[in-house]
C-alpha cells in the first residue's frame, strides 16, 4: 500500500483532533474530487514501518481523538489487507480511540461484499464510523459535516453492525433541512 500524506492535528475529517492517512489508490474517479492527486496505486510513499510509527506517536498523545483513513481510497481492492491488518492493530493498542474511514463504496455494498472478502468483513469490525459514497459535484455542501455531497452518509458502524441496520452516526439531511 502506498500513501501521500500524514496530516496531524486535523479537526476537518472526524470528531476531535485527529491523525489523517491518506492513502494511495481508488477507482471511483469523482469528478471534481478534491484528492484526484491519490487516485493512482501506484502513487506516493510506501506504507512502511516508519510511517506506522509516525501514526502511533500521534495516537499516543492524550489529545488525538483518533485516526482517520482518507485517500484515495482505503477501500480500494489494492488496499484492504493492509488496511485490514492496520485497523486490528489500531484496535489492539489504542482501543479507546476512533477509527474513522471514508469510501467511496455504499454501505448496503461493502455488506454484501464483506461475505466473500474476509479483508474487507476485518475492517468493518474494527472501524467506528464509515463515510460512504462518491462525491457528487452537484449535491456539493459547504453546510453539511464532515463529507463534500449530500448522498454521502456517516455511519455508525458498530451500531449498524449490531442492528443489521445503517444507523447514522450524524444525520447531514436534518442540517441541509435546517431541522438540526
């Protein structure tokens, strides 16, 4: 896996102050992306051991909420092992900070999908909030959090998960209604 950038301290992409990875690779090609930069695999750093522990430190820290995994896409096929074994690793050591993952797959996809890709059903055992869906240009919003369009949704993994059920972590569609 390869990956372009370490942000720390980032407070745009999930809930507290939070480690960001951004990794390499995505199919998905969303017109108007903000990151077409890391479209390609083959693009950017090798995930290596030093970028791991550059990610560890962050989370050791008593203020880093936790790490989210951008792109690209982590769920991009070329992806999901070493994301796979990250995420289990994260769990294990820092269990009480959030993973946070954003793809540009659906969520009632990645469930049908996680039956014959143990990669796959692994990540979404150890992640906490999902935010799916491809960026469409023309449902773009300033006004929404944290995701660029409103067909993305946020979703509550492990509640989703225990409810076989999507249950939103933030409902964006009460703030575009003004009802938040």
């Amino acid at each position: 896996m390869r990956y372009h950038n370490i942000t720390k301290a980032d407070m745009l992409n999930g809930e507290g102050l939070r480690v960001v990875l951004w990794v390499s690779g995505c199919s998905h090609e969303c017109p108007g992306c903000q990151n077409a930069i890391t479209w390609d695999s083959n693009d950017g750093l090798e995930f290596d051991d030093a970028a791991k522990k550059e990610i560890f430190d962050e989370l050791e820290k008593d203020w880093c909420s936790g790490i989210t995994l951008s792109g690209g896409d982590p769920l991009y096929c070329g992806n999901r092992g070493e994301i796979a074994s990250f995420v289990r690793e994260i769990k294990n050591r820092f269990p009480n900070k959030t993973i946070w993952l954003y793809t540009g797959y659906l969520w009632d996809d990645l469930l049908k999908q996680k039956e014959k890709d143990k990669d796959l059903e692994c990540i979404l055992n150890h992640i906490d909030v999902l935010l799916d869906g491809k960026f469409i240009m023309k449902l773009a919003s300033e006004k929404i959090y944290y995701v660029g369009s409103s067909n993305q949704c946020i979703i509550d993994v492990v509640q989703s998960l225990e409810k076989n059920k999507k249950v939103l972590y933030i409902d964006n569609s009460k703030i575009l209604e003004g009802v938040e």
